[in-house]
C-alpha cells in the first residue's frame, strides 16, 4: 500500500526502502510551507511580502499596496518552523543567527510591514499566564536590578561612543526644529528639563539612573546645582566621575553605584530619565513612595520614561531576553494610581510623541556608519543584533503606540507657577 504522499510501505526492495526514506524531507518540507503561508496570510494583509524557502517557489502574500514587495529567504525548515511556532521571539533571533536574510529591502522594511499589519486594539490583552510571568521577570530585587542593567549598560563605552551624541544622552532627544542635529535636539531635551524642574542655584537634585552624568554635569554647569547621581552600572560611573573631574565638577556633582530604593536624604528636586523603564511594574509604589519620601516639601520632581499610548501589555519577548531583561514599557494607567497612592500631585504632563522615532532614526544611522568599528569590538551577529533592536523600536514608535511622557511632581500645591509659562520662559 501507499502513503498518501506516495512513499511505499511494507513488503518491498531495498530500492524502495530507501526511495521512502527520502520522501520524508519532502513531505516535511510541504508541511513547513503550509504552517508558514498559514501565518503569513494570517498576519499581512496589506502591503506584499515575498519569502524564499529552500528551492520551493516563493510564498507571496498581502496585497501589494502601500509600499514595494519586501523579500526575505529563510535558511532551512527549521528556521520557518521556529517563526511558526514563536514568531515574536523568533524573528529578531533567526535575524541575528543569519538564518533570515532580508534580499529585497533592509531589516527596518520588513519590521514596518509587518507592524502596519498587526492590531494595536487596545481591548487586546495578554493572557493571565504571561501577564503573571511577566511579573515575575520583573520582580527586580536589588540584585537582579544591577544584574539586568549591566546586562545592557556595562557594554563598552566605545560602542555607545559610535552612535550616541557627544555628551552620550541615552534617551529620547528633544526636535525643537526637525533640522535639529542629533546633538543639538539632545541638549534641547536637558534645557526642556531643566526649565520644567525651575532650578535655582545650590539647589539639591537627585537623578535617579544618571547614565554616563552628561544631565547632571549640565544642571550643575548651567544652573549651579548640586547634584547627585546614582546608578547600578559600574561602567557609567566609572565614566560620570571621570567626567566630573575633567570639567573641575567634582566638588559640586557627586556619582554614588547605589539602588534607587537605598537612598537617603532630603532633595530639592528629582529627576529621572530613561530609567523607569528598568523599575518594574511590581515596584511602582515603592518607586513613588520613594520618591515621595527624598522629595522635600516644597520640592519638584520630574520623570522621563518611555510609555505606550494605547494599551497595557507584556513586553515584547525578544527585547525582554536579549535588550532589557526586567523591563516593562508603562501605560499611563499603570503609573497613576501609584503617584496619586504616594500622596503626590501631577502637576504636568507632557507627551513626546515621534520625537523619539527620530532620536532612533539617527542613532541607526550613526549606527550603520561605524558599523565595521562596531563588530570588530564585538562581533557580526551582535551588529545584526542591534540592527534589530534599533529598528525595532523605531518602529514600535512609528506604528505601535510608543510615546514618551514626562510627568512633573511635586508635594504641595503651590509649589510651582499655576501656569505653564515659565518653562517656555525659561
């Protein structure tokens, strides 16, 4: 008798034993195609994607509008079926294995594409298995706190030399101008936060996640504050207070590795940009209480983090494993209720909406052209790496319900101006 895809069974040659061994890769081969134009019809509607798989004819699917075909190649039925079966996680990793190989556009082509197809609903939640496991990751004790961010901020400083700005701001840049350099838009952000925090000189500042102390040097050089930063990346401060003592600021900025939860004292103001995204939605309430607690009375708080617009959701499972392990991107929704619990007042808002697509946007490209320096410090499948992360996230901006919010605090009332003038002003 015969198989259905025509293989012999039973009694037979040894011919014939082996013609039906060979017809099993085949017939895997077709299931692989099936799974895989399964998921792709399902997922691209709009837009046309062209996917090469082993010698088998290409599987082409979307419509064909809104932009020219992307063309990718898959090395194996393997890789398609890692797609298959996890294809959140299995795209960024069969990109940096070189597995998925983008031939007809770049890897930024075919992220839009696929984000132009997939919902943003924000009905849509995740299920009570990940959302639990999720918080679970993000638990961030002390010690997986310094772990995590040394997993991704104690890379070398000569890879963030190559795509960051002079002063090595690490955070969404401020276009006051579109044709702002990246380097100006970057000190336009500091200024855009210092006129929010109404700095006056001696004043004492707290910055929680300081980065390499290029916004601490500033507040402390243009405003005359004193300024503490603290941080749990030994390669950040190595390079903050080395910072400090070349521009004589050392008297006047202090650098502390210290965990956000264990500090103590009494601050004028706080500010926070780029970190929160590394707290953790279990530890919002200790992070405001604390906040709230190092804040004085008549003192002005000022939280810079990346959010999501329209939805609250798990983190993107390949940034969650390779990029920012314990991360979680906030809706607003999730950060309210623990300020107003703190006991402090949301005295502004302000959302940043593509400013950060273009911080990225010129990170990738100051990324691209010192991308032979970058993997001789590393390697190519680190490049491809943040290749993807880059793009990633810029069009997680673009067409996924990203934003930046900064939220200004404060404990009393009358603690600043009752209208928004004098940040403009100053």
């Amino acid at each position: 008798m015969s198989s259905p895809d025509g293989a012999s069974f039973g009694y037979g040659s040894p011919r014939a034993e082996v013609t039906s061994r060979r017809a099993t890769p085949l017939r895997s081969i077709d299931w692989t195609r099936l799974a895989l134009t399964r998921l792709l019809r399902r997922v691209v509607r709009t837009g046309r994607l062209v996917v090469h798989l082993a010698d088998a004819e290409p599987i082409v699917v979307g419509d064909g509008s809104n932009a020219e075909a992307v063309t990718i190649r898959l090395r194996d039925a393997r890789t398609a079926w890692r797609l298959v079966l996890s294809p959140e996680l299995a795209l960024g990793e069969t990109y940096m294995d070189g597995d998925l190989v983008v031939e007809g556009g770049e890897i930024g082509d075919l992220l839009d594409l696929l984000a132009r197809n997939v919902s943003t609903d924000p009905r849509r939640r995740a299920s009570p298995a990940a959302r639990l496991w999720e918080r679970l990751a993000q638990a961030n004790g002390r010690l997986a706190a310094r772990r995590n961010v040394a997993h991704h901020y104690d890379l070398s400083l000569e890879l963030y030399r190559r795509f960051l700005d002079e002063d090595l701001q690490y955070s969404c840049a401020y276009f006051a101008r579109p044709d702002m350099t990246l380097d100006e838009a970057q000190a336009a952000k500091k200024r855009h936060i210092a006129a929010k925090l109404r700095l006056a000189p001696g004043q004492r500042v707290l910055d929680i996640g300081c980065g390499w102390g290029g916004l601490a040097l500033s507040l402390a050089e243009e405003a005359g504050a004193r300024v503490t930063g603290v941080t749990l990346s030994r390669e950040q401060l190595a390079t903050a207070r080395s910072r400090a003592q070349a521009r004589g600021l050392d008297d006047q900025v202090e650098f502390r590795l210290e965990d956000y939860r264990d500090v103590q004292g009494t601050f004028d103001r706080i500010v926070s940009v780029g970190m929160f995204e590394h707290v953790g939605a279990p530890n919002y309430q200790a992070y405001f209480d604390g906040v709230a607690r190092l804040l004085a009375d008549d003192g002005v708080a000022l939280i810079h983090s990346i959010g999501v617009a329209n939805r609250v959701g798990t983190t993107q499972p390949w940034i969650a494993k390779y990029i920012f392990p314990g991360g979680h991107i906030p809706a607003l929704s999730e950060v309210l209720p623990a300020i107003e619990r703190a006991g402090l007042w949301v005295t502004d808002i302000e959302i940043l909406r593509l400013h950060y697509a273009e911080t990225l946007k010129a990170w990738r490209a100051r990324f691209a052209a010192h991308r032979d320096e970058i993997a001789a410090l590393y390697d190519e499948r680190f490049c491809r790496m943040w290749e993807f992360y880059l793009n990633l996230s810029e069009v997680g901006f673009r067409r996924r319900g990203c934003m930046v919010f900064q939220i200004q605090l404060a404990k009393r009332v009358d603690a600043l101006p009752i209208v928004r003038d004098y940040m403009s002003a100053a």
